[in-house]
C-alpha cells in the first residue's frame, strides 16, 4: 500500500467564482479521487489545517507527497518546508505540481529561483513523451493535447533534470520541460507543469495515469528514520608487509 498525501494550498477554490466551478470541492480532493485504489491510500492536507496539516507525524506516515501552490507560498513557514525537504532526503517521494515550482519545499530542494516565464492566454497545450520507456510515461501516447493551459516556458531555472519525461509546447511556440525528475539523496522528485487552477487539467485521463504512475516510482525505495552523519569505526586493519 502507498500512502499519499495531497497538499494544496486551496485558496483559489473558495475565492474565485471559476475555480470554484471546476474544482467544487478542492484541488486536492480532485487528485485524491482518482488516486484511490485497492494499493494507493491518501490523505488531504491544507494551509488551513494545524502545521498546515503536515506535522511529522503525518510526514513520517507519508510515502509520497503530492504539492500543489500558487499564491500562498509565503504562507508556509519555512520551518514546515524544511520539514518537507528533509523527510524527501529521508526517502519521501515528491510530486510537485504546476505552480509549485515556486514552493518553498520544492526551490530548498532545487537549490535555484525555479522561475519560468509565463502567460495565461488560455493557449492549448501539446505535451510530447520524450522518453516512453520511463515508468512515469507508461500508458501515455506519443503526445496529448489540453485545450486550455496556462503557458510556462523556458528558460526554467532549476538545476539540469536527472531526466526529461515531457516537454509542452504551445499555441504561442513556447517550449518547457513539462515532466522532469530528479533524486535528492534518498528521495524521488518528479515535477509535472500541467495544472492551473482554472481548466479542468486533473479530469483529463492522460494527466490522472501520469500522476498516478508518478506515485509509484516516487515511492521510498528505503526511508531512513532521521539524517544522520555517523563516525564509524575500521571493519577491519590491512596489514602491509
């Protein structure tokens, strides 16, 4: 069983007619939704909750964290993003999502700004499968389209991919790499751009099997009870004649 959490900063859906109508009842239950199956637990999680509903206990009991933000980044507090980073270093994996580029938990672990350029024309988006044999790409065609998206191009400053599964492009020729990963000592990090909070991105059925084949790879490998830099003692004495 993989146990995920969904966070979402869940702003939009109670303050705008819009988003309201697409996500009624959260980003984050949209994910969840989808996501629950006989092998896949989730849980949600807010700003509005207690440590923003990430306490260390529930990360402790977390396989794979699902972020999505926006314009409350600064509302979490560092304290609780340090939180984050060091359960993925620990062996949490991380699926950061559209706009949480710009969390706090996601630019710690980059180690960069993670800025971008944007606009927000309503543009269509096509995202192209640059590398099929990636288990994250398992289910998804040569391409797919979303009628609406908002554009993110490039350059996108975040260190170099450990691999590039997707690159978008757009009605307006921009390009980004749209599905990238990387390993943070013992954790997984994918990071998928698709997903503005005012089109129906987490409906379409190509986004719910790449998300949900994200949480499988992302999952701990090992995860280590705390970090720890342990001064050890010889195996064993070479003798030299």
């Amino acid at each position: 069983m993989v146990k995920v959490t969904v966070w979402n900063e869940y702003f939009h859906e109670k303050t705008h007619a819009k988003v309201q109508e697409v996500y009624p009842n959260g980003i984050h239950n949209a994910i969840a939704d989808f996501l629950r199956c006989e092998d896949i637990a989730v849980r949600t999680a807010t700003l509005d909750d207690d440590e923003c509903g990430l306490t260390p206990e529930v990360l402790a009991d977390t396989d794979v964290l699902i972020w999505w933000g926006h314009l409350k980044h600064h509302l979490v507090p560092d304290e609780i993003a340090w939180r984050v980073h060091d359960e993925v270093l620990k062996g949490m994996g991380l699926i950061v999502l559209h706009s949480g580029h710009h969390s706090k938990p996601f630019r710690f672990l980059m180690g960069t700004s993670c800025n971008l350029s944007w606009r927000n024309d309503g543009d269509w988006e096509r995202l192209w499968t640059v590398n099929p044999a990636h288990p994250i790409a398992q289910g998804v065609g040569r391409y797919f389209d979303l009628a609406h998206e908002e554009t993110y191009g490039e350059p996108f400053r975040v260190p170099e991919p450990d691999e590039v599964v997707f690159i978008g492009t757009y009605e307006g020729t921009e390009v980004m790499r749209s599905g990238c990963t990387y390993h943070r000592e013992n954790g997984k990090i994918f990071y998928f751009q698709p997903g503005h909070e005012t089109n129906p991105t987490f409906y379409d059925t190509n986004v719910q099997t790449i998300i949900r084949n994200a949480v499988y790879w992302a999952k701990p490998v090992i995860h280590a009870e705390k970090l720890e830099c342990p001064q050890v003692k010889k195996i064993e004495k070479v003798i030299q004649e």
